[in-house]
C-alpha cells in the first residue's frame, strides 16, 4: 500500500540530491533540559524555608482620656483604648447591641463602652474638623489691607433685602418666592475707593442654620430693625448668633419714613438687649435708614467703616494659596456644579486643584456677583466656582492644594468620614428589643417618605431642618434621599421603590420624570416657599393618622324587675331614666357606681313588639348578649363610638375603655 505517496504509487526510496552529501539525512534536534545539572523547584524552596508564625497585634493597655473619630469601628476603638477586640464586644452583648468587628458604632454606644472601662473618651465629627483649621502665621510685610464682610440679619420683612438692594442699585427682592430670601447672596460695594462684601442671609425662621453659617464668616453684623414692629423673635435670634460669633454690631433702624415708625422704642428695645446706642453712652453704632427712598445708606456704610476700622484689624496676606468657607453651593443645568467661596486668604487662580469637604475639582472658571469672568479672586471678595466633581456642602472649608490627585484623595477621606457617620447614626435608630416592644404596644409607625431635590445645599438643608421638626408618635417623615439639582428618572425610580412623594424645592422634573412619575404613580410636588412645603407635609400627615375614637352617651335605664325565658335567657324589664336607649347599642351594666360587664343590646321590646329606639319615660325588656347576670337595680348606660377624622397633629387618639376581668 501507499506510504504518504498516494494510493496508486508504490514505495520508492528516497534519494539523495546530487552535489549534498548530508541531503536526505534526518537531522536530530535535542532541546537542553538541564538534565544532569541538580534542579530545585520554587515550590520546593517555598517549603524549605520556614515559615514564621503570623504574631498577632499586641494590645497596649493605656489609661487617660482618649479623642476618636465618630463612627469609629469596634476594631479602631479597641486598639484606641488599649482594650481587646472580645471586651469591647462583650460589652456591646451587655448593653444589648451586638456588633462585630468591622461594624461602625454610634457616639451613644462609644460612651457607654468607655463609662464600662472607666476611660474619659472625646468624640471628634466631621462637621467640627472646620473649627480645628490650621493656623497661618504670615510675616507683617505681607499682609495687605481686605474688604471687610458684612452680614445682613435681623427678622422676616423687616427690609434686610430691600436695603442691600438699595446700597448695590440691583433688583433682588423681585426675583424671590413670595418676598423671602432663600439663598445666601454675596455681594459687592463700593464706598469712597473702598471695597465692602456683603452677605444676604434668609429672614425665614426655617432657615437658621443657614443665617448662622452667615454669621460665622462674617466681620460685622448689620442687624435691620424697622422702626414700626420692633424686636422680633428673629431678630434676638440674630442678635444671640452675632454675640456667638463674636463680631461686632452695627444696627439699621429701617422703615423711618412710615407715620407710625418710633426710633426711640426700637433703641430701647435693643437697649435692653445689649445693644447700647453710642448716644445714650453704649457702644453701638445705630443708623436711621429708608432703603425704600434710599435715605442715610451713605451713613450706614460710613458706620461700618469706622467699626471696620476701630475694631478689628482686617489683614490678609494675597501670596498664598487661596482658603475660605463655601457660602453656597448648586448644580446649574448649563454650567454643572457651582459653588460661591468667599476667599479669606490668598489668592484663588483658575487653574487651581480645590477641596471643599468631599467635593473637589479644578477651577475651570471664577465668576463675580455681576456673573462676570474673572481671572483670580483675592482676600475679601466672593466668587463663584465652576469645576467641583459635585455641589460641596456649604459652610465646608474651601482651599487650594498642590495638585489634583491631592484634592481626590482628602475629598474621598473626607467623604468616608461623613459615610461611617452616617451608617453609625442609621444604625443607631434601627430596632432594638426595647423598642420593639414598645412599638407592638403603640402600633406601628407609618412613615412618609420623600426624595427632596433643592435648586442649592442650603436650602435642602433648612427643608430637611424644618421637617424634623415635625414629631408624633404615630407618624413620621423620612428623607430618604436629599440632593441638589433638577427632578430625574433615578428620583421617579427610587421614589416608586421606597413608595415615596418626591418634594422638589425650586426645581422642577424633566420631561421623562414627569413622564416615567405618571407611569409609576409618583406623586410629584414643587414648592417655591418653606412655608407651603411644610403645611402640605403636615396635612399628609395628618391624612395618615388613625381616627379618633370618640364617645357618645346614647341614654340610661334601671333594671325594675328580671324575667327569665328558656330559650332566650334573662330578661330585664327596664325603665328609661334619660335619653334613649337604641337597639344593639353598646352597653354597660353598673352595679353600685362599678361597671361589672361590658356588652351590647341584643334584644329591645315595648310589651309583646321589637323596638328600634324607647325613649326617655318608657318602659322596656332588654336582654343582653352573652350575659343575663342581670339584678334589679343594675344601671344599663348604652353609648356608641364613632371615629372621627383628625384635623390636627397634636390630637391624640382615645383608646377605648378596657373590658373588666372576665368580661
């Protein structure tokens, strides 16, 4: 047969080429293997060398007060207090809330752990890290004079708006919901070549974290007074932030050209609290002011100027890199995220690589307050900045770093802090043994949950603020999620997950949210003022409520004299002494001033017929269902509840009478 040569050809030995030699030779190929040389495999070095057993970490017992982060874990805190990781949980076990080793604990839990050992434990928050900032020391020669900052505060419609409004020649008033402020605005003035900032703070109630943040940037403190109202709870609220602060006050008797304005009442009024007007022999500089006719701004600013200069020494050294608190923050739809920093030192370039809190970024554009391009802003004058990865938390510290590789890794430190804070307090409120029990006896709480969208961070924050203040003990609201920026689907989506209501405050839903809302069945409200948000919500909650039960006394009868019938039972012939007594009425049988059965009417007649109703004066036979214990003598008091619909959170449900024993 064939060898590789077809099936046909026979088998031909292969010849050699003429003029080689070698051709047609097989040529051996040998591959050196290392044979015969002594191979040691890396497996077998690995177990010839021997291994060290893992140490495990050695807990130095310690003593004296200790400082830790909050939301610390169950591992950090032991090796903080020099305690071992079992003792930590055992105590955990004792106090009833278990946890493991890697588990954020809440700041209640560290201090009960560290009153079980005995330690003096501090708990340092993310949000107290801003009072610990670093301190510059810049020599004299470098420090320039800056623009002082100057808070607008005082109470709702007094005319803090309409007078800042006035000294800049800028309409701000018409372009806030219903006259209120909802934002921090900072702006910019000129007096005489001297530059002054000023920052707008909100005059609603709601909105006091935000007028506090205001006052902790601040240099001085306009409060506004108008002269026909007087002080207000807000503006001894302002006065009390002010003090806190301790910056100086300078106060704006506004509205003196009304019939019915009194100067001399409000200076007394404020006289007595603490605020002497330098006239009367005090120290604090007043200024009677119309921002409506524009009369005295002059001197209100002159006022400033001297207290800028009498009492604080404003100097700031330009050379640096640029830091100062976030004012506020928003995520526009053209430009993305936008903060306004006030610089406090240095100067802040674009180009820049800036942390604020979690958010940084690299300032790709610096605008003014007349929303003009600038190329660097210096000590004393807000900015807006576009280029944060997101809106930063306002009142966070804002400040330039080296690079942005530098800016990530602080913002996500940062953003780590603020999340273990966050588990640790959501941890804190899940169930525990305790409060379990209690909830079975009063009944689950129903929950209102909303996804909050705002148009800035502050005003996200005074609406949460507000809405935590709303308390009951059936009904509560939950923010399940809270941002800044326009409604999206991701809001529909997680609204119709978690049976929500999304909330949006000064922002409105695009066309696929509102379209995806209608398909899912969310429900979708916008709101321009805090006042309207919060009544709506209380309303809902109100709607939420159990009816209150209420009683009504139908009417009484004495047992005059008892029957008895096989088949029926007693029966007890009755008079009507009041009212009425109605068929399958509830009733109660008391005996000598105690009622010793509950129960209902089953049976009424008027001689030989069934009756619906027998009035005051008539006799009766009644009888009783599941009872014919009936004596002469007894009361039978007949009454009906009926629920009635709550109009308000502070009423409370009444629980019906309990049954006696045996009933």
């Amino acid at each position: 047969m064939a060898n590789g040569n077809g099936p046909n050809k026979p088998n031909r030995p292969v010849r050699p080429r003429q003029g080689n030699p070698q051709a047609g030779r097989k040529r051996r190929v040998v591959i050196d293997t290392g044979a015969g040389r002594p191979r040691q495999d890396s497996r077998q070095r690995r177990d010839d060398t021997p291994r060290q057993p893992k140490q495990p970490r050695e807990i130095v017992p310690q003593t004296g007060p200790v400082t830790v982060e909050s939301g610390i874990t169950v591992q950090n805190l032991s090796q903080a207090l020099g305690q071992k990781v079992p003792e930590i949980i055992k105590i955990l076990m004792k106090i009833g809330a278990p946890k493991t080793v890697t588990q954020s604990l809440s700041d209640e839990e560290v201090e009960l752990i560290a009153a079980e050992i005995e330690r003096e434990i501090t708990i340092r928050h993310a949000a107290d890290e801003e009072d610990i900032l670093e301190e510059f020391e810049d020599a004299p020669d470098d420090l320039v004079d800056r623009p002082p900052v100057v808070t607008i505060m005082g109470h709702v419609d007094h005319g803090k708006t309409t007078l800042l409004d006035a000294i800049r020649s800028a309409r701000v008033v018409e372009t806030e919901a219903g006259g209120i402020t909802q934002h921090i605005g900072a702006y910019q003035v000129d007096q005489k070549g001297r530059k002054i900032t000023f920052i707008d703070t909100p005059g609603h109630e709601a909105f006091t974290e935000m007028r506090a943040r205001g006052a902790k940037v601040t240099d001085i403190a306009v409060l506004v007074v108008a002269a026909d109202d007087g002080v207000m709870p807000q503006t001894k609220e302002s006065i009390s932030h002010a003090k806190a602060a301790q910056v100086p006050i300078v106060v704006a008797v506004n509205k003196i050209d009304l019939p019915d304005s009194n100067v001399d009442r409000i200076k007394a009024d404020l006289a007595q609290e603490g605020l002497q007007p330098e006239e009367w022999g005090g120290t604090t500089q007043f200024s009677e002011v119309s921002a409506k006719l524009k009369q005295n701004l002059d001197d209100l600013l002159e006022r400033v100027l001297l207290v800028a200069d009498a009492e604080l020494e404003l100097k700031a050294n330009p050379n640096t890199e640029a830091s100062g608190p976030i004012i506020e923050s928003r995520l526009d739809v053209g430009r993305g995220p936008v903060a306004t920093m006030l610089v406090q030192r240095g100067t802040l370039r674009v180009g820049d690589a800036v942390v604020a809190g979690d958010a940084w970024g690299k300032v790709r554009a610096l605008y003014n307050y007349k929303s003009e391009k600038m190329k660097e802003a210096g000590p004393g004058d807000p900015v807006e900045i576009l280029g944060f990865d997101h809106p930063p938390p306002a009142g966070e510290q804002c400040r330039v770093v080296e690079n942005e590789r530098a800016a990530r890794q602080l913002a996500q430190s940062r953003g780590e802090r603020l999340r273990r804070e966050q588990l640790a307090q959501r941890s804190q409120r899940g169930p525990t043994l305790e409060n379990l029990f209690a909830s079975i006896q009063e009944g689950a709480i129903q929950d209102l949950n909303l996804v909050l969208k705002g148009d800035v961070v502050g005003s996200v924050e005074a609406a949460v603020s507000e809405l935590a203040k709303i308390q009951h003990p059936e009904v509560r609201v939950s923010v399940i999620h809270q941002g800044v920026g326009g409604i999206t689907e991701g809001d529909i989506m997680l609204a119709a997950a978690s049976s929500a209501m999304v909330v949006g405050f000064n922002v409105r839903p695009n066309a696929e949210a509102r379209s995806l809302a209608v398909r899912e069945g969310v429900e979708i409200r916008t709101y321009r003022v805090i006042y309207q948000l919060t009544e709506d919500i209380e309303q809902a909650l109100i709607g939420m409520l159990r009816p209150v039960e209420t009683e009504e006394t139908l009417g009484e009868a004495e047992v005059r004299n008892t029957f008895r019938a096989s088949r029926v039972g007693t029966i007890a012939g009755c008079l009507v002494t009041s009212g009425a007594i109605r068929r399958n009425a509830q009733v109660r049988v008391i005996r000598d001033g105690t009622v010793v059965y509950e129960t209902t009417i089953d049976s009424l007649k008027r001689f030989q017929d069934d009756a619906r109703e027998v009035a005051e004066g008539f006799e009766c036979g009644i009888h009783l269902a599941n009872y014919d214990d009936v004596k002469v003598g007894d009361v039978l008091e007949a009454y009906e509840t009926k629920q009635v619909e709550r109009t308000d959170l502070s009423e409370a449900p009444t629980q019906a009478p309990a049954a006696p024993a045996g009933s």
